[in-house]
C-alpha cells in the first residue's frame, strides 16, 4: 500500500495498533493519495 503513495510523493505517517495499522496522510494530499491508491488497484469505499 505504501509503495504507491512514496511514487506520488505522498508523505505518511504509520502507526500499528493491536487492532488496526493506521496509514496517515496530510490532510492536503488526501486526493493524490486517494488517486495514487485508487490507480494502483486499490477500492476505496
């Protein structure tokens, strides 16, 4: 998953729990992320 959003340039910040890994995004790239996500594959729901 992280593999698409480092060749937008997209910067994360990973966080893992117990019950979930958490994918953080700026909140002013959530669309690049969202499209580089989304081109490579991904559903977005």
């Amino acid at each position: 998953m992280l593999t698409p959003l480092a060749r937008a340039a997209v910067p994360v910040f990973v966080a893992s729990t117990y019950l979930a890994d958490l994918v953080l995004v700026p909140e002013e790239r959530v669309e690049a992320a969202l499209s580089a996500l989304r081109s490579s594959g991904f559903a977005i729901a």
